[in-house]
C-alpha cells in the first residue's frame, strides 16, 4: 500500500493523478500546509525540505522495509517504475520522458508557483508590478514551450501518454489566475482538453478537496505560532 502525504496543490495532485491512472491501492494523510504540518519532527524524518507530498511504500518490490520518496518528480519516477508503465525504459524513450519531468520540476514548477504567489500578493507587501511582470512574462514563455512542443506531437514525450505529462498539467489548470490565456496556445489547449478529460485525471484532481484549515478559527497562540514558522521560512537550526 502507498500512503501519500498530501495537501491538494498540484505537487500533490500529480501524484493522485498516477495513482488513479496506475489503479494502485493508496491512502492519503493529509498534511495541512497551512497549519505548518510540514514542520512537525515526524514529517521532517521523511522530508528534511519540509514540503509535501511525499510517498511511504510500505510494500517494496522484493520485501524488505517501508521505502519513503520525497519530491514530485522521484515519487512519479518510484511509481511509474514500481508500475512498469507510463515510463518506457529503453534509453531513448526513457529520456524523451525524464528531460520533461526534470523540466517540471526545475522550470515549469517553481516560476508558476511565484508567479501565482505575486498575483495573490497584490500589493500586501509594497508594489509587486516588478515581480508580478517578470513571472507572468516568465510563465507565458513556459506555456510557449508546451505549445511549441506539442504541435507535432501528441504528448509531450511523443505519441505516448507518459508521466511527462501527468506531471505537467496539474500546475495548468490554474492559467487563469496566472495571467495567460490559452487561446493563444492552440496545440497546447488542445493537450490540456485531452489530459483534462481523463477520468483518472479527474479523480486524482478531486482527492482531498474536502481538506481545508481555517486558520482564522484556531485559537490566536495557535495562530502566533503558525505564523513563526510559516511566515519568512529561515534555516531550521541544526539539531546538535
Ligand atoms: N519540488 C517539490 C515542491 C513541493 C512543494 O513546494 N510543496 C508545497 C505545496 S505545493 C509545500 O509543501 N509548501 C509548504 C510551504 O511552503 O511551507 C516537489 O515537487 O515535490
């Protein structure tokens, strides 16, 4: 069985999104992102970057002891291999379908989340219109890369639904909310209706979506602390 610490952002939903494409038997435990869960010593034994999600496997293949997997795009490589599917493994496919992972994770991912992050700031914290212009325009030359991508190919790894794939439309369904407008983005639209309409997709999207925390109904100590440690993330000092 897989248990998957999980919060429903899209770094969660990619790997629900496999899950429920794989059929693989899992269970979620939620870990509130907004209550500062990621913090707790538990958690941090499996994640010392204090970010979900993260995978318990608590059947390897072969036997032997629970393995834990942090980072989207390892946990996705863990159960695609575990799977035997959605990652060919003859050399040149296998690379078709790691260098778009890799990309996810490394472009696609981070700049899409500051981006959101300055929009939702508004101007909170002083003028953004700087920030805010530079991972917009950064976001629209990302989706010109999956639209460039896809105008000859199906999927992103070629004619294959991969993982490539599952990992990348989680942080798309958002476009909106990131200033773009996909109409522009023809081949890429026509791969977002496609992977959008998947059932697994739908069902991975919708897990947890019953999982929120009001923080503003916690108790004000409660509150303080959530702010410490949530608020202006520092280094955690070493433990000894
Ligand atoms: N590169 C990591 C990113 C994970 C990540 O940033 N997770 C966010 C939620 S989407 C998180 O745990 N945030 C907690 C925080 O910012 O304190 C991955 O893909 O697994």
């Amino acid at each position: 069985m897989i248990e998957v610490f999980y919060w429903p952002t899209p770094n969660g939903k990619k790997v629900t999104i496999l899950l429920e494409e794989l059929g693989l038997e899992y269970k979620i435990t939620p870990v509130s992102i907004s209550r500062g869960d990621q913090f707790a010593p538990d958690f941090l034994k499996l994640n010392p970057n204090h970010r979900m999600p993260v995978i318990v496997d608590h059947k390897p293949a072969g036997g032997g002891a629970p393995i834990s997997v942090f980072e989207s795009g390892a946990i996705m490589m863990y159960l695609a291999e575990k799977a035997g599917r959605f990652w060919p493994q003859d050399t040149r496919a296998k690379y078709e379908v790691t260098q778009w992972v890799i990309w996810q994770m490394a472009n696609q991912g981070p700049k899409l989340g500051e981006v959101g992050h300055f929009r939702r700031l508004g101007d909170r914290e002083g003028d953004q219109g700087y920030a805010v212009r530079r991972f917009t325009d950064e976001a629209n030359r990302l989706y010109g890369v999956l639209n460039n991508r896809l105008y000859d190919r199906r999927y992103l790894a070629g004619d294959e639904y991969t993982i490539a794939d599952m990992i990348s439309y989680p942080w798309t369904v958002n476009w909106q909310a990131q200033g773009q407008d996909i109409e522009g983005f023809k081949h890429f639209k026509r791969w977002f209706e496609e992977i959008g309409g998947r059932p697994a997709v739908q069902r991975g999207l919708a897990v947890g979506k019953d999982l929120s925390t009001d923080v503003t109904k916690l108790p004000p100590e409660e509150q303080a602390r959530i702010r410490k440690i949530l608020y202006n993330q520092r280094a955690i000092p070493a433990p000894g």
